[in-house]
C-alpha cells in the first residue's frame, strides 16, 4: 500500500505536468491527468487540515437585481448538480428566494468523501453576463453573486466562540405567502458581533436544533476567515474579508453574450461551453485551482 509520501510525490508530477503552458492543448490527454489526479487525491489521507469534510456551501446575490437573484439559483443548481456527479448528498439549510424564483441567500450542507477539499477553490466572486431576461430592451446586463464554501464544524472545539459575542435572534420558519404564521418561532439568525458575520438556518424543526446548526456553520466561517488571513500574511497581501472588496474581485465569468465562455480569472483557464459548465461539469476549473494552490504552498 503506497504511503501519504508515495501518493504526495504522484501529485506533484502530474501538477508539474498541469502547469505547463501547453498542458490543455490536448484535452483529451489533459483530463485524462486530471482524472488519475483526482483518484490520486482520494487515497490520500489528509492530516491536520479539512479537506476530508463534508463542506456548507452558501451563495448570495451580489449587485444586479433581479439578474442577481437568479444567477444564484443557476448557480444553486450547478454546484447540486455537480454533487450529483460526485455521488453527494446536498441538504437544504437555509434559503431566502424573491417573488420570481430567484434567490437572494441560500445554504446548504454537501455530504460525502473529501467535500471541502473538492469544493473549497469555489469561494469567490462569480460574475453572468448574458441578456437580461427581465427586462426587453435587449442590452446585456452583468450581474454578481458571492460563493463561500466552508467546512462542517459539527461538534467541533477548533474555533472557540464566546457567548457574549452573539446576537441570536428568532423568526418563524417558513415560505413566501406566511405559511407559518400560526408555528412557533424556530428559524435562527447568529451574528458574530467582532467580524459581522450573520448566519441563518430554518431547515430543522425546533428552534434549538436550528440554533446548533446555525451555529456550526458560524464555526466553520470564523475558520474559513482565519485560514484565508493566515493565506494572506504569508502571501503578503491584503485578504478580502469585507463584502465590498469580496465584490471587487471576481473568480471567475460566465458570458452568454456577444460570445459563450466561462473563464476563471485565477487559473486563466477557460470553457466555450456554458451550459455544460452550469449543468455541473466544473472538474477542470477545480484542477486548475488546485494546481495553482499547490505552487502557492
């Protein structure tokens, strides 16, 4: 049986093939790597890190309207989608949708091997430009929506959370349309005072149930937020822990109009095919960020 060392030197040749400039010149050959990679990455057994976890995965919509409500429920269904392929389970923590079938917030918890470790390059600014469907004059219009992707922290002394620093307030779970005005008030929302992160959930039946979810995915934030800050000292650069900066820098494109591609600004690497990439196929952009990841170590 080949060793964590054995398996780690494996990987880092097919990175190195990875990173050469004419490695996607032959897809065939390329994903073939990708393919012998990712089987690499499952035997590998990770110490001292998450990887292994199951992930929360959350998405808000960013500047855009309605554009932006909907983009994050066409990217809701990319990441489910791609879940499927996977062979993971998704379940739903928490959703806010407009009166149009688009979202404005939704999270929820993706279960099976080596989740976070798969999905965690996903966290970023996402940007669609395509003609709008909701409005008639034609124009294209470009709108954004805010990934996150952190580790499930159930039952987990890693991040150590005062009590004192919550805001935790209670509202009735539920619909549009007031289905639950007569339920008590079970859906959780925890603000972490210090950094102003707000987490929501709904998804349990009792209040307290929802109030320890809420508070795992609170714990796996505070994390997500510390290890991207540890990143950036080493790095020597800014992170970009508030909103405003999150929404300055996108990860990556989906044009519909006057061209289809989808382009990850991070890696430079690109795919002709929209609708493939939205259906779930986003293997090769997870490659392509891990090998970047890898250099970066």
């Amino acid at each position: 049986m080949k060793s964590v060392d054995d398996i780690e030197k494996e990987l880092e040749s097919l990175r190195e093939k990875m990173n050469q400039p004419d490695f996607w010149q032959d897809k065939t050959a390329a994903q073939e790597v990708v393919a012998t990679y990712e089987k690499l990455k499952k035997k590998k057994k990770y110490v001292g890190s998450f990887d292994d976890r199951n992930a929360v995965l959350s998405i808000m919509s960013g500047a855009g309207g309605l554009d932006a409500d909907d983009f994050a429920r066409i990217l809701l269904d990319m990441y489910v989608s791609y879940a499927s392929l996977q062979g993971w389970k998704v379940r739903l923590v928490h959703k806010n949708e407009n009166n149009h079938g688009g979202i404005k917030h939704v999270t929820i918890d993706v279960v099976g091997d080596g989740v976070y470790g798969k999905l965690s390059s996903e966290s970023g600014v996402h940007r669609l430009v395509r003609k709008s469907p909701f409005n008639s004059d034609g124009k294209r219009h470009t709108s954004f929506a805010l990934v996150e992707i952190v580790p499930e922290m159930a039952d987990m002394d890693e991040v150590d959370i005062d009590d004192s620093d919550l805001d935790i307030s209670f509202t009735r779970s539920g619909g549009p349309g007031g289905q639950n005005v007569n339920r008590r008030e079970t859906a959780v929302r925890i603000t972490h005072k210090p950094t102003g992160i707000s987490v929501h959930a709904n998804s349990e039946r009792t209040q307290q149930a929802n109030r320890q979810k809420a508070l795992e995915i609170l714990r796996g934030k505070l994390y997500h937020k510390k290890e991207a800050e540890k990143k950036a000292q080493q790095q020597k650069f800014t992170p970009t822990t508030s909103a405003d900066n999150e929404w300055g820098n996108q990860m990556r494109s989906y044009v519909f109009d006057p061209y289809t591609l989808v382009k990850d600004h991070r890696t430079n690497y690109e795919e002709g095919d929209v609708e493939a990439v939205l259906n779930g196929h986003i293997d090769n952009f997870i490659a392509a960020a891990e090998s970047l990841d890898s250099d970066t170590e």
